[in-house]
C-alpha cells in the first residue's frame, strides 16, 4: 500500500503559501541576452561541488537536449553508436562528418548562481548552463593562488558574463571575466536561504532511457519532415535534377537503413 510522499506535500503547500518563490523548471534556467553585461556569484550545491559536467545530445530530431545514456551512465546509447559509424564512415563519405559532430553528445557545465541587478540586490538562485571553455576557465582561475578564492561568499569576487555576436558566426561569444575588487555576497543568513533554493542539477536535463534514446534515433532517421533529410544526410550539392536527387536520397537512406540493422544487430 502506498503512502503520499510527504516531502513533496510539504513542497506542495509552500508553494501555495508562497506562489512568488515556487518556480517552474524552466524559469531556474539564466537567459543570458547579448550585450548585456552580468554578474553573478557562485552558490554551493549540497555536495559542495558547483561545477556540474553533463553529457548532451543536441540537434537530434525535434528534441531540444538529452543527457547521452552512455556518457552520463554508462548505459546504451543508439544514438552516439550511430554517430560513430558515420564518423568511422566518414572517408567514404566526407559529408557524414558533420552530421557525426552535430549528433555526438555536447560536454555542458552548470553552475548555481546568483544574479546581481541593477538595484544591487541579488536574484536566484538560478542555474547557469555553459560550455567547456567557461569551465576551463573556472578551473584556471581556481589554480591559480592569486585567484583560487574567487567562489567563496565573504571575500570573493563577481563573475563578469557578456554575450555578443561576432561577424557571422551563429552561436554568439560568451566573455568571462572576474571582478579585481573582492566583495561579500550577503548576511550568512541570506546566503543559507538562497543555498537552500537550489534545485537539484541532476534532474534539470531530460534524461531518456536507452529505449527510449533508439526511438528518438528512428524518429529521426525516419524524418518527419521529408525535405530536410538531403541536408541531414549530405547529399550530393552538385546534382541539381530531381531524378538524381532522388536516387542519391534513397543511397543516403539506404546507407542509414544499414546502419540501424548494424545498431539493433539485424
Ligand atoms: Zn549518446
């Protein structure tokens, strides 16, 4: 027989008693928007461990992110085998390297931070999502002895964040920067409050099972939306009549099609 699960009751009423503080998963994301200039501090999970790496799966059909089975968990994952085999492929066919690199899983860092704005006060928790050259750079910093304290709440510094676009390039630079002049984050009573907000980062990413990961793949694979499988699957440019475009579609389809069975071990 089963039993309501008190916690969640709890976080339940907490949430009516408090509708402001209750927030939905998405609002915890931080938007960053370009050529604006943020500040943010850092803020202490449970574990004590601020810098969370995850493995992701981006440009996979309609979904918008997973966290790679393999990678994260070590569990199955159909999607990176099929990536692999167009990326062991990709001699023979030099337009499947791309696609390789577009479906292998993205290593992405988060951060619990809290937002400095205008007024000065200090907005979050929220959870910062970012790539691996800000992770290196948090690194550097904290190996650094001149640098090394830079997270702590009483004598640390704000980490300076702006986006901007650069020429033609589609994903926009992120600048990091930490603030020279060291500063107090809050009363160690406000600190405990904000640390006690902060989600938990294993459950901010869309975790699928492996099963569920092969279904994504074949959904995929199958496309949807027809049009776009030329460019999925890098047919040739240079064939302009319908007729071969047609014929190097099916090639491209029949080269998946073998790589599924090779996947399932048909
Ligand atoms: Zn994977």
């Amino acid at each position: 027989m089963r039993e309501l699960n008190v916690k969640s009751m709890q976080q339940k009423i907490s949430d009516l008693e408090n509708p402001k503080k209750s927030k939905s998963k998405d609002g915890i994301w931080l938007k960053i928007e370009n050529d604006i200039k943020y500040q943010l501090r850092i803020l202490i999970p449970e574990d004590g461990d601020p810098w969370r790496e995850f493995h992701v799966h981006y440009n996979v059909g309609k979904n918008f992110g997973f966290l790679c089975p393999k990678a994260n968990f070590d569990e199955p994952c159909a999607v990176c085998d099929f990536a692999w085999s167009l990326w062991n492929d990709r001699k023979d066919h030099p337009e499947n390297e791309k696609i390789a690199k577009q479906l292998l899983p993205t290593k992405r860092f988060i951060t619990p931070v809290m937002v400095l704005q205008e007024d000065g006060s200090w907005e979050g928790p929220k959870v910062w999502n970012y790539g691996n050259n800000i992770y290196q750079y948090f690194m550097r910093k904290y190996t650094d002895p001149d640098w090394t304290d830079f997270w702590r709440y009483d004598s640390g510094r704000n980490i300076k964040v702006l986006c901007y676009k650069e020429g033609d390039k589609y994903y926009p630079t992120t600048d990091v920067d930490l603030a020279p002049k060291e500063s107090k984050l809050g009363t160690s009573k406000q600190i405990e409050a904000w640390e006690k907000e902060i989600p938990n980062l294993d459950e901010l990413f869309n975790r699928k099972t492996s099963a569920e990961v092969k279904l994504i793949l074949e959904e995929y694979l199958a496309g949807e939306d027809g049009a776009a499988d030329e460019d999925k699957y890098g047919s040739n440019k240079s064939t302009s009549s319908a007729s071969s475009r047609q014929e190097s579609q099916e090639s491209e389809l029949s080269r998946v099609e073998q790589s599924i069975r090779e996947l399932i071990g048909d």
